[in-house]
C-alpha cells in the first residue's frame, strides 16, 4: 500500500514530466504537425510509453492512476502545447478509455485496454454522422443479429484519429434503441476516408467511416443491447467535456502567454503596446476570464474525485465556460498581435483556430446552455409562497 | 427498505425538471418515458447509486429496464445489496 503523502507525489512527479515533455516534445513540433495535417507517430508512441494516453485509468489497465485534478492539470499541459495532441488524450482516455473502464467487460478492458496502453493501438470513438450531430439519438447507423453475430451498416463522420485507429466505438441503432459495438478498422466491410480542408483538428487524423455489412461478434458489445443512451455514450461525453474543458483552459492560457509576451516587446507610437490602457484591458479580462475558467474545472475535479452526482453537471459547466472564454481570449491575442496575428509564424493564428471547435465538440454550446438551463431552472426555483 | 426507498425518492424528487411545480410522480413511474428527467440524468443516477450504497452499477450488468422508476431501482439495489 501507498501512503497518501507517497501517491501526491507520485502524482506531483508525473505532472512536472508533462510539463517537461510538452515543452520540449511537443510545442516544438505542433505548428509542424498542423500544417503537415498529422499527428508524428513517434510523439503518438512516445505518449503512449509516459502513460498519457489513458493517464486517467487505473495502472492495472496500463493507465497512470491520476485522480482528475492532476489529470485535467496533464491535460492542460498538454494542451497549451498542441491542441491536436490534448485531443488524442480526450479520445484514448476519455472517450474510449473511460467508457470501456465503466461498461466494458473484464475481457474488453484487458484486451484493449492494454492495447492502447501497451501495443501501439489507438481507438476512436464514432458517434456522430453526416445527417446526425446534435440529435444524436437519432442515429442511422443500424445493426442487426445474425446467429451469435451482428451486421452494421452507416456511415460515420468526424471520427478524431479515426484515419489511423485501430478500433472504432460505434453506435447503431436498432428499432429505436441504441447500442456500442466495437469494430476493429480491418474487419471487412470497414472503410475509411481522411477528411482534409478542416478549420481546426487538422493534425487530428479526423475521418469518414462506412461500414457495410461488417460483421461484429456478440463479445464485442459495450455495454447491454440498448444502452448506448444516455448511459454509454452519456459517460463517453461527460468524460470527454471534462477533457475538452481543460483544453479551453489550455488555449486560453497558452493564448494569454503569447499575448503578454507580445504586448511587451512590440513597440509603437516609442512605447511598448503593453503600456496601452486598451492593450491592457483585453489582458486583464484575460487573467480574469482564465483563473475562473480554471477554479470550474477544478471544482469539477474534485467534485468528479467525490463521485458527487453534482459533478455532471459541473463538468458542463465548467466545459461550456473554458469553451466560451477560449475562443474569447485566443480573439484577443491576435488583436494584440496585428497583423502578425493572422500569420502562422506566431501560435496565436492556430490557438485562434483550434479554439472555435471546443465549442462544437462534445455537444454545441447551445445544447450545453439548454443543459445548464435546465439545471438552473430545477436547482433555483423556490415555490413562491401565499400572498 | 424504507430507507433504501426514501433516499431513492428524495434524489429522483430533487432532480426533475418539471415546468408545473405540482407535477407528482408515483414510485411506479417510469420517469425517462413521461420525459421528467434530463439528459445526464441517468449517469448521475448511476453515481449516486454507486456512491450512497457502495455498489457497482457498471460492467454488464445494467439493464435498463431496473432503472426508470423509484420501484425499479430500490428493488435494484436491494438486489446488488444482498448479493
Ligand atoms: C474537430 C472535430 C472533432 C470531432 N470529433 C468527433 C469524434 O471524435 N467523434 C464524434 O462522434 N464526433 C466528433 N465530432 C462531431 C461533433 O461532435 C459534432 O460536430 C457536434 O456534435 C455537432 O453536430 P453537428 O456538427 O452535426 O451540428 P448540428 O447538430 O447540425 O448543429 C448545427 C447548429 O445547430 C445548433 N443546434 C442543433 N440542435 C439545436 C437545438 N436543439 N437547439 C438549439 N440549437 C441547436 C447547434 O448548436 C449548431 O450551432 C467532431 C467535430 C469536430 C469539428
């Protein structure tokens, strides 16, 4: 047994080696991986081998055992260097890592489990569809039993990593209930086309999947027949929001660096911009707008660390804020920046970039707002009392 | 079985969304089909559950059908309780 005094420090240790390892691994690298399109295999290999693919799982499943807060503080980490990179965390981890971890068999989680952590696999989560996003109950992608078997049939679009996974979870529907299969990319029948000419993600390996007539053993069933909502795909996405919520936090911050830095060595009028009444509010509202971003998500961790039912709820507030302000203080550092803003020599142009889709992915920011509104209609009524 | 009952009321009580604040629901309502709960309610759910009585929901062995109303899923838990 650990003592609690030996587990923060193991913890602190493995936080200090993301910091080291985004900073002299991964930034360097990440305008190249963007304008290339792809992830480097090598950087992929080596995140698998320092544990932060499945950082988040137990290290009897070949994750690091990291309770949230030091999980979303790697995240962020790793985030601030390269977005693409904090997104493989979000889909190996969160999005497929954790949903095996909670509805997987023994079996399944062994099997890929230690795939991703240990043989070079990636998965990839194939919910949403080019008729089908926000309603994703609405999925068309069928399945059917065939003896021990089951056929799908559907198309699947904007699968991160999909271009270069190994297995797919896929959700498909049958008589209006849904189920998650998961699908190996070389069962016949499985087709995969890379999308190009993307906004953001481009070093995301983002992809189209049709799958005809694949053939999916009954073993390879996540979850009951019928449990894909709201309870699969439901922790798949509230695992991912607490991924996708420190990735706000990590734009922003990475975004608020390079604005400081800028605003202190350009010089105009004789005067550094950073001496600018107007230069000046746009980095305050920053600070102001990162550190309550921050506090959500780590209210949400610890929170998450409690298994408080609250912290649902709390992740998507906390995702749908660090989402907001990400996009509003990556805008404010290309102001500061200019012209040199808009030019991918500086980070700023990607941070920019990059920002807009934290609120797309893991639900839009207007199904999150009817989510918190919901919530605040219910938690904040008082019954008004007689007259 | 009170206890298990009452405390499974008073958390699915405090989570429905209900515009008509005299909407009732009696123990053998599914909540999920007359559409008094939302989204992430049922992970939440799921979390309470495990964390109140010290189950393990995951895995297989969650059958829908045990959770969507207040009777299913003390019957649930008075199960996993005694296995
Ligand atoms: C870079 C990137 C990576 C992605 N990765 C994945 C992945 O790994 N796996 C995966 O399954 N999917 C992935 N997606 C897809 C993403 O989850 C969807 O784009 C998202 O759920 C929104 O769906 P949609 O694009 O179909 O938009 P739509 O649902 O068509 O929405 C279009 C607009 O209508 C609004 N809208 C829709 N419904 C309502 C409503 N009820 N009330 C108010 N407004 C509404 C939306 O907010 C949005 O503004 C990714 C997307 C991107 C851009």
């Amino acid at each position: 047994m650990t003592s609690p005094d030996d587990e923060r420090s193991r913890h602190q240790h493995i936080l200090e080696e993301a910091r080291r390892f985004a900073h002299e691994e991964v930034r360097p690298r990440a305008r190249d991986f963007d304008e290339r399109g792809e992830l480097a295999r090598d950087l992929i290999a080596k995140m698998a081998t320092q544990g932060f693919l499945l950082a988040r799982l137990p290290q009897q499943y070949g994750g690091l055992g990291l309770d949230p807060v030091t999980y979303g503080l790697v995240t962020e980490e790793i985030g601030k260097a390269c977005c693409s990179s904090r997104a493989l965390m979000t889909v190996e981890c969160s999005l497929v890592g954790e949903t095996l971890l909670a509805w997987g068999t023994e079996d399944q989680k062994r099997r890929w489990l230690q795939a991703i952590a240990k043989e070079g696999k990636l998965g990839a989560f194939a919910l949403t569809e080019p008729e089908i996003g926000s309603d994703a109950r609405g999925v068309k992608t069928t399945f059917e039993a065939r003896g021990d078997d089951y056929i799908l049939n559907g198309r699947k679009k904007w699968t991160s990593f999909g271009a270069i996974a190994d297995f797919f979870l896929v959700v498909a529907m049958k008589d209006s209930s849904a189920t998650v299969f998961l699908v190996e990319r070389d069962q016949p029948g499985v087709r995969v086309t890379p999308m190009k000419g993307l906004l953001a993600g481009r070093a995301a390996h983002l992809a189209e999947i049709e799958l005809e007539n694949v053939c999916v053993p009954k073993d390879r069933m996540v979850g009951k027949p019928g449990s894909a909502f709201p309870y699969v795909v439901g922790t798949a996405l509230d695992h991912g929001r607490y991924s996708v919520a420190w990735g706000g936090v990590a734009i922003a911050q990475a975004s608020l660096e390079a604005m400081v830095t800028y605003a202190r060595t350009r010089t105009q009028f004789g005067q550094k911009i950073a001496e600018f009444q107007l230069v000046q509010g746009m980095i305050g509202e920053a600070v102001a707008k990162i550190h309550a971003a921050r506090a959500l998500c780590l209210r949400a961790g610890e929170l998450r660390q409690r298994r408080d039912p609250d912290a649902i709820m709390e992740t998507t507030i906390a995702k749908h804020f660090s989402a907001q302000i990400a996009m509003e203080v990556a805008t404010d550092a290309v102001q500061v920046h200019g012209g040199n803003g808009c030019s991918s020599s500086y980070p700023v142009e990607r941070l920019f970039r990059e920002a807009k889709v934290l609120n797309i992915i893991e639900g839009t920011a207007q199904i999150q707002q009817q989510m918190i509104a919901k919530y605040g209609l219910r938690k904040y009524y008082h019954r008004p009392s007689p007259e | 079985m009170h206890d298990i009952a009452d405390t499974i009321r008073q958390f699915v009580h405090s989570h429905l969304v209900a515009f008509d604040a005299d909407t009732k629901l009696a123990d053998d309502d599914n909540f999920f089909e007359l559409g008094l709960v939302d989204s992430p309610f049922a992970i939440q759910l799921v979390a309470f559950l495990e964390e109140r009585f010290q189950i393990r929901v995951g895995d297989q062995e969650l059958d829908v059908a045990n959770f969507n109303s207040i009777n299913r899923i003390t019957s649930y838990v008075q199960s996993k309780r005694t296995q």
